[in-house]
C-alpha cells in the first residue's frame, strides 16, 4: 500500500510540474510581455526557477512535521496545497487581462507549488523505512510517471489541438485535481505516528555536503537531457522562425515532446529493475556504473536528440535513479530524516533549476557546451562516489 500511495503521489505532484515545463512556450506567451520571443521564454523559465526556491522551504516545513508527527499526513496537506495551486493556475487570467498581475500571481503559485513537491519526498521516507532500494524506486519511479504523462499530455494537445492550444492547457491543470481526490481520502483515512525511538545523534557536516553535490550532479544529468535539451530544440525553432518571418509550427513542438516521453517512458520502465540491482549490489556501485557508462557514451558520440540515444540515456540515469533517492533517506538518523534528506534533495533541485535559463542562454544554439558540461558532471559524480561509504550508522 505505502510503494502503491508513494508512486501516485509522486505522479500527480510530478505531473503538474511536468506540465509547467512542458507548455513553456504557450504559458510564456500569455503571462509576459511580449516584445522578444527568445527573452520571454527564458523569463518564464526564470519565473519556474522561483517555483524550485519554493521546495526548500517546503521541504523543511513538512519535513519537521513529518519528523515530529506522521510521514502520511505531511504527504497529505502537501498533496493538498499542489492542488490547491494547480486550481488557480488553470483559473488565472492573461497578462492583457491583469497585466503586470500575471506573471506575479502565477510566480507565487509555482512557489506554493515547489513548497508541496518539496513536502512529497515525506512519502518516499516513509517507503525507505518499510523496504529498501527497491521500494523507494516506486516513489521515483511516480516522479517519472508524472513527468511522462506530463510530456504525453503536452505532445497530445500540440498534435489535436493546436489552434486552441492558448486555451486548451488549462485542461490538464484542473483534470488533476479532480484525479487527486481518491487520493487526498485515502490519505486522510491513514495514519502512521512516529515514534523516536533513538538517542540524540550528530549530524556528519562533511557527509551532509557530500551528498548535497551528488544530488546537484545527479539531477543536472536529468535536467540537461530531459528538460534542457528539447527546451533548446524548441528555443532552435523559435529562433529559425523569426528569422524567416514564419509561425512556429507547433506539431514540430510536439514531435520533441514525443521523444522526450519516450526516453522517459524507458527510464521509469528501469527503474525498479536496478532498484532490485541495488538491493543486491549496493547503490555506490550502481551510481558508479551509470555515471561511468554515461560518460564513455557522450565522449565518443556527443549528445545527440535521437530516440535511440534518449532511450539509452532514459537507461543509463534509471541505474542510479532506482538507488539514490532511498540512500539519501537511509544514510541519515530516523528522527531527523524527513527533514535533512528532503531538504538537501529540495535544494539541490532548486540549485538544478536555477541553472536552466542559464544552461539556455549559455548554449546558444551550441549544443556542445550541454556535451561538455554533461561529461564533467558525470566526471565530477564518479569521482566523488569513491568517498562515499554504502552505509553510515544512523541508530536505527
């Protein structure tokens, strides 16, 4: 029941997310000014980064409360305020209507929004502590569902319904939320209290900060494939556009978006197989592989938007991704970890995002700084993994 709760959690909190990202251009179109296309795209993307800073805050907030009371009820208020967020963004009027009003409001919405994704991973603790790797896969494993189902929706809607597209976003926002409904009630019928058992514990500083770089190292492999790169296609489109004095063609949109589902579709199917890989062969080495691997792949073919290589890619992150979340739970002491674990995955996330409109500008339409700064992260990721032990005491 918890890996079956866990998963649909994570979905529906990733799905919103997903959704946010991948209606970019549409969402940038109608809630900020207007006069650069290119500067407009990357100002919403800035405004979906405020959105990342939310997930800290949220993070500690629920984590306390996680901590202190229930693992099931911190999931369900943050589940609660995702919802709540997701209403008002579907409900929020255009900037020619508002004004300066909307991209304001809709800021503040992703803030309230990153504060819930940031109390989700409360759920993933409460997995960890009922299995291991492999049940904490299902949690990540709903991540990439909602992001997936997200891509989907997005690709779906930009092949149908592509003139009604300014409108049609909405949709999903508000299907959600109804969909959260049988959810947030079976939420609300359980109850798991804690109770510390354990004597005070330190905290391990250098551990801490060893972890918090993995995560940042880790993710930014996702980003840069998932979310990045097909960004910079479409940013590739919208510039070609311009300069022929054409409209963009929104069914080439949708064909990136495909591509993305795909690669992502391949990573959640992986997931819980190397979650049991880690199981047995422990989450160091599994990281150490997947980094390894990754690296040769971009070394000798660069990073190329393909099916085939988003497959492969989608495989390579799922056998460190099956592991990571669940280590960085197990690693740390039960009456604390709610809320160091979910804080340093939050902020790590909130680092990853930042980079986004940056990693954009920097690129350029040069795909080759992605190829270059994905092989120093995964550099970076292996070495790192060898000062890092597969276990730590924690008292449990």
């Amino acid at each position: 029941m918890q890996k079956n709760l866990g998963l649909l959690v994570s979905a529906i909190e990733w799905y919103d997310n997903a959704l946010a990202i991948a209606f970019a251009s549409v969402i940038s179109h109608l809630f900020f000014p207007s006069s650069d296309k290119v500067a407009q795209f990357l100002l919403y993307f800035s405004s979906i980064t405020i959105g990342y800073f939310g997930r800290p805050l949220g993070a500690f907030l629920f984590g306390y409360y996680s901590d202190k009371y229930s693992r099931t009820k911190a999931t369900y208020h943050s589940l609660m305020l995702m919802n709540v967020a997701s209403l008002f963004i579907s409900f929020l009027p255009s900037y020619i209507s508002i004004g300066i009003a909307a991209p304001v409001i809709f800021a503040l919405l992703r803030f309230a929004q990153g504060m819930a994704i940031g109390g989700n991973y409360s759920v993933s603790v409460a997995i960890v502590e009922s299995g291991r790797y492999y049940a904490s896969s299902f949690s990540c494993m709903g991540f990439m569902i909602g992001f997936l189902f997200g891509s989907i929706t997005a690709f779906l809607l930009n092949l149908f319904c592509a003139q009604q597209i300014f409108f049609m976003w909405r949709i999903p926002f508000m299907f959600v939320c109804l969909f959260s409904i049988p959810v947030l009630l079976t939420l609300k019928k359980q109850d798991n209290p804690n109770v510390n058992i354990q004597k005070n514990i330190k905290l391990n500083l250098s551990l801490v900060i060893k972890i918090f770089i993995l995560l940042i190292l880790q993710m930014m492999q996702f980003y840069l494939i998932f979310v990045i790169l097909p960004n910079y296609e479409i940013m590739c489109l919208k510039s070609a556009a311009l300069k022929s004095a054409q409209i963009l063609n929104l069914k080439d949109t949708s064909n990136i978006f495909l591509i993305s589902s795909i690669g992502i579709f391949a990573m959640m199917i992986a997931t819980p197989f190397f979650g049991k890989f880690a199981d047995r062969y422990g989450c160091i080495k599994s990281l150490k592989i997947s980094n390894f691997v990754l690296l040769i792949l971009i070394a000798f073919n660069g990073l190329c938007y393909s099916i085939f290589y988003i497959i492969v890619y989608g495989i390579l992150l799922a056998v460190g991704y099956g592991s990571l979340y669940g280590y960085v739970a197990m690693i740390f002491p039960r009456n604390m970890r709610a809320r160091v674990s979910s804080v340093l995955v939050n902020f790590a996330g909130a680092v990853c995002a930042s980079a986004i409109p940056f990693c954009l500008l920097l690129m350029n339409q040069k795909i080759v700084f992605a190829q270059y700064l994905l092989a120093l992260i995964c550099t970076l990721s292996f070495m790192l993994l060898f000062f890092l032990k597969e276990e730590y005491s924690t008292g449990d």
